[in-house]
C-alpha cells in the first residue's frame, strides 16, 4: 500500500487525473483478463529488460496482445546481450517486485538508469492503464495524463513502431 499511496501523491499533487481500480493481484496478461476487464483502456504489459554486458536497463511499454520482437529490440537499441532484469535489478531501480512492473515505477528511478519505450499503440490510446507500483490496483490515465506524468518526471521515451 506504502508504493500506492506514493504514486497517488505524485499524481495528486502533479494535478494529474486519474481513477484507482483495486482488484486482486495479477501477475500475467491472463490474470489481468479476468479480474480487470471492466477497466477502460487498453491492457499494457511492462517488460524490463538488461544489456548485461553494457549496464544499460529498459522498459518497455506495450500492448498486453502484442509480441515482442526481442531480437528487433536488442538490434535497435544495440544490445549485445540482452535479457529481462533481475528481481535484485528491478528491486534496486525501481523499488519494484515481478508482476507490479509499469511506467508508474519511473517515479522510484531518480538517477534515470532505466531507458524508457513506448509501443506507439499504447501512445495511440485515449486511456491506459498501468500497475501503481502494485499489482493490486491499476491507475486508470488519459493519455494526456500520462504524458502529464512522464514530463513532471522529466522522462523522454522512444516510440516502438
């Protein structure tokens, strides 16, 4: 709850609009079918991922039927071995455990260590929805909230085409 009431506060205090859905934890794309169908918007999926051989850390926002094209993403951003993040890494930069990984996470990353990129479905979408730094709940935000978000936090991203 202490990582739900510290997004609330960012947003709130932000004037950054938003609707709190609570329901039980979710951990797949699957779980989040069933207990998160009545939330509008689009259904997102956070991967974080590691070039281990260049310390370098992604997240990558996207739509929950998309496939990712890990190979097409390593040659993008020139990773040379890329892999998902550890729970240690996920924990030590975004104060996150598995499952409650989203954008809303980058408010834990004040050393920007983690490059963030954005499916442009996901951009294209009037609402979206992502974890409040626990799986519980989710924070439903138009996207001009979420843009709101990003920019209070002086985030820049890259489009995923």
């Amino acid at each position: 709850m202490e990582q739900i009431n510290k997004v609330l506060r960012f947003l709130d205090d932000n004037k950054i609009e938003y609707k709190l859905h609570e329901h039980p934890a979710v951990y797949t794309c699957e779980q989040a079918k069933k207990y998160c169908t009545g939330i509008p918007g689009i259904a997102g999926k956070n991967l974080f991922l590691t070039d281990k051989k260049k310390g370098r850390f992604f997240l990558v926002v996207m739509p929950a039927n998309k496939r990712m094209d890990l190979k097409g993403f390593a040659k993008k951003v020139k990773a040379i071995k890329l892999s998902f993040g550890s729970s240690q890494e996920l924990e030590k930069l975004l104060e996150l455990t598995p499952g409650s990984v989203s954008p809303l996470g980058l408010l834990n990353d004040q050393k920007q260590m983690v490059e963030l990129f954005i499916d442009s479905d996901v951009l294209a979408s009037d609402m979206v929805n992502f974890h409040p730094n626990d799986n519980k709940a989710s924070v439903e935000l138009t996207q001009a909230m979420f843009r709101r978000f990003l920019e209070k936090l002086g985030r820049k991203y890259q489009e995923l085409g």
